[in-house]
C-alpha cells in the first residue's frame, strides 16, 4: 500500500462518507411537534410546474433547533404541499434536519439554460 494510498484510506474512515447528508422533497404525513418527530414520504420531482410523485416510501425524520422551528412556522401558516429538505442527514433510519438544513415550500428553480 503507498503512502498516499494509505492516507487516502485514513481520510475516508474518518470522513463522512458520500450520501451522509442529502437534499430530499418530501410530504408530512404526521407531526408530534412536542418530540419533532414527522412520518414523512419521500417523493421525485417532476415536471417544471412544482409537480411531485410520492414514493410510497415513509420514514420518520428528526426535525429539532432551526430545521424545527422553520417546519413549525411552515405548518402554521398552513402550507400542506411538498417540502424541500437541504443538507438532511440521511444515512440512518430516522433522518435528521437540524440547523443546518434548508427547510423550505417546495418549488423548483427553473433551469437557466446555461
């Protein structure tokens, strides 16, 4: 093993690891605000218009400081359609969008063409 090869390995073991964290569009399905705790699908965008196919994949995520607050704010001013979620970590049974998540009504950027 060369030594750049061992440190390449050193790196990664103590690195994330790629798909730790992820940006997702997901529906709330349910919300126990006392705990954070949100049953969730997940869903694939499509189409230009702000369209999303749910996945039938549900899942408990973990919303808590600003990830929190910032779901809250969006439930009580009524949103009820599909939620993009930034920089989530993904790489356990229960996600987890803490403060430094985007959490925000789902809308897609349109593409510049560039």
């Amino acid at each position: 093993l060369s030594s750049s090869s061992a440190a390449s390995d050193v790196y990664k073991r103590q690195s994330l690891h790629k798909g730790d964290f992820a940006d997702g569009v997901i529906l709330i399905h349910q919300y126990k605000p006392a705990q954070g705790i949100a049953i969730v699908e997940s869903c694939t965008p499509i189409g230009d218009q702000g369209e999303v196919e749910p996945s039938g994949d549900k899942r408990s995520v973990q919303f808590d400081g600003r990830g929190k607050e910032v779901l809250e704010k969006l439930l009580d001013d009524g949103h009820e359609g599909p939620i993009f979620i930034g920089s989530a970590m993904m790489n356990r049974d229960v996600w987890r969008v803490g403060p430094w998540c985007d959490v925000l009504p789902w809308s897609p950027i349109p593409d510049s063409g560039r």
